[in-house]
C-alpha cells in the first residue's frame, strides 16, 4: 500500500506507468493498494499533479499550513492473508445498562487457494482491567474478502462514558493468526459514546442535549503545536473543533485523548456563484462534478468514522450554493446507517440537512 499526504494539488497515481488511480481531494490522507501493479525489484512512481481549472472551485476557501511535500507519505505492507478494513464503536446496549462493543473486521485473502485465518480482540478498560476477547475463525474462497462481526457486552462501562470533562478511551487490539501463527496487530483506543439530535437541532450524547462552545481550527503544521493550541481552546472553554476539511489522523487521536468534540467536514468549499442555481451554476449543481463530491465526502467520512471525538459530519463550508451534487453527498452518508448529524448550512430550508 501507498500512503499519500500532502501533494499540495489533486493527482493521479502511476506505478510503472500504469494508473492506479485519480484522486478529487488533495486534502484527504488516501491508501492506495499497489501489489497488482508492483515488480520484483526496481519499480517507478509517478504522482502527476492534476491541474484542472474547474476542481479549484471545490475548495477555493481551503488553505492548508505549509508542510514539506509528500509529508508522512509512506509505503506499508500486509501479509497475504489479512485485515482490510474495521469499523469499532462503543455503543449502549438497549436499556444503556452498559456498552456493546460494535466491531467488524474485513478480512482480505490474497492467495490463489481457500484459506482459514482467526480473528480475535482483546480489549481493556481505562484502568487496564482486561474486560472481554473472542476468537474466531473464518474461511474465505481464493482472491476474496469477508466481514466477521462482533458484538458483546462490556460490563461496568458507564462511569467510563466518554466526553470531554471524562476522556476515558479503552484499548483494543485486533489481531490474526495464520496457520496458528500471529502475522498482524492493531492496536485502537475507543471510547464508549452515543450521538444523535434531536428536533430541535440539537447535536445529543446518549439522548440528550450537548451545549457547545465551538471554535474553527485547523491542524498546526506539527503534532506538537497542534496538541498545544488544543489544550489552549479547551483551557478557555472550548468544546468542539470544527475543521474545515478532512485532518491529518493525529488530530483525531488528540481530540480523543484531551477530550474535545469535533463537527468533522468534507473538503468542499465554493462561494463563488453559490447562489445560482442553474445547472453549472453553482459547482454544487454541476452534475459533472458529482463523482468529485461523493468522493470527498466518503473519504472525510470513513477517515473519521471510528473516532470518539466526532459528534456530527458537515458536507461542505456553509457558503457552498446547493443542489444535485449535495443531495447526492448527504443520501451517500445517509446510506451509511450513522446516528450522528449530517450538517450542510448551505441547505437553507432544504431537506438535505439534519440540523
């Protein structure tokens, strides 16, 4: 896999001249997977920056901090027989007498033959206390993917909710066995928390209204400046962060670890003739630019899916215009089954927001 930061402009990928694949969104992280594309030895990588005019109206509002090109850009490599994707959340069990945890691991088999792999978790409360852990096998066909699903209670969870006055985070680790040997480890930290609203348009945890103090910040160009004006807002009261677009993956473990909320947002911002609502009028309303949105939209949201920290999505900056494009962005994420808010502030009345 390849991990691409910071490319300072949308761009395709090529590995010894064939494309991998194009991204919309300079200022979302992505992982690209090269093994199809890859020869023993020498290989050649070629990011072509992708200057068309009319992608600059997406985020004409969005600068980031100077940071060096191609920063914490990296390879990495998984064996054959591996975890793909995860989703975990901690989750009241239906009377919220304490947490389920909701966790499901994509398992990738990239050999030719059937294979039989475990999956199994431990996972910790805040004070260490070993609380639950499953193994379980799976059986997956030659060059094929399967989810297998957990779900158990976590006892004694509720002094442990998670919130900014109580950070808590629980440590959980997922893992493979191969032919009975270890070959993977993933370690997560995840808290224990329930967000929804209401209809008063209120953003709630565990059913009920939480009173923000909001600022907007965007990452500092280090983690350790970042983590230091952090604890600053949160030192003047501050509660929630609303960036404006998708953050590095450290900033979310901050706002875990300190303790503050964050309104997550796609990488979308285009003032510019947001009022008209023409088809192409506005980029909102531009049907050709449909695939950029959604796919800036899906990538804010599966970066920041399993943090603790985000309480709500918002589509775009709030002077974006509104139209196809944006109906289309909030059905995707509707599609996703989240409790938490989708927030557009350039729906003006329209049913495309639900706050």
């Amino acid at each position: 896999y390849l991990h691409i930061e910071n490319v300072g402009g949308d761009y395709t990928l090529f590995i010894n001249g064939a494309q991998v694949s194009t991204t919309h969104d300079q200022y979302t992280p992505a992982d690209f997977y090269i093994s199809p594309y890859i020869d023993e030895g020498e290989n050649t990588v070629a990011i072509v920056v992708v200057e068309e005019p009319y992608m600059g109206y997406l985020d004409e509002n969005l600068k980031q901090p100077a940071r060096t090109q191609f920063e914490n850009s990296y390879i990495f490599a998984q064996r054959r027989a591996a975890i793909y994707d995860y989703n975990v959340r901690l989750l009241p069990d239906a009377e919220e007498r304490f947490a389920e945890l909701h966790l499901d691991v994509l398992a990738d088999n990239s050999f030719d033959t059937q294979e039989v792999m475990a999956i199994g978790y431990d996972i910790y409360a805040p004070d260490g206390k070993l609380m639950e852990y499953s193994l379980n096998d799976i059986t997956l066909a030659p060059m094929s993917r399967d989810t297998l699903s957990f779900k158990p209670y976590i006892y004694h969870s509720n002094p442990n909710r998670w919130s900014p006055a109580n950070p808590k985070l629980y440590d959980l680790t997922l893992y493979i066995k191969h032919s009975s040997i270890p070959s993977e480890y993933i370690h997560l930290k995840v808290g224990f928390a329930e967000y929804g609203y209401n209809d008063n348009g209120e953003i709630t945890s565990f059913g009920k209204p939480i009173v923000l103090k909001k600022s907007s910040y965007n990452a500092a160009a280090d983690v350790a400046t970042t983590e230091r004006e952090i604890k600053a807002l949160k030192a003047k009261g501050v509660n929630c962060l609303c960036p404006d677009y998708p953050q590095p993956n450290w900033y979310y473990d901050i706002c875990d670890r300190v303790g503050m909320y964050v309104i997550d947002c796609a990488a979308i911002s285009s003032p510019t003739n947001s009022d008209n609502r023409e088809v192409g009028g506005t980029p909102a309303n531009a049907p050709e630019l449909l695939e950029a949105y959604l796919m800036r939209v899906e990538a804010m949201y599966r970066r920041a899916q399993n943090h603790v920290s985000i309480i709500a999505f918002r589509l775009g900056g709030d002077n974006s215009g509104n139209g196809y494009n944006m109906y289309k962005a909030y059905e995707l994420l509707k599609s996703f089954g989240d409790s938490r808010a989708i927030i557009y502030g350039g729906a003006n009345g329209e049913w495309n927001t639900d706050i």
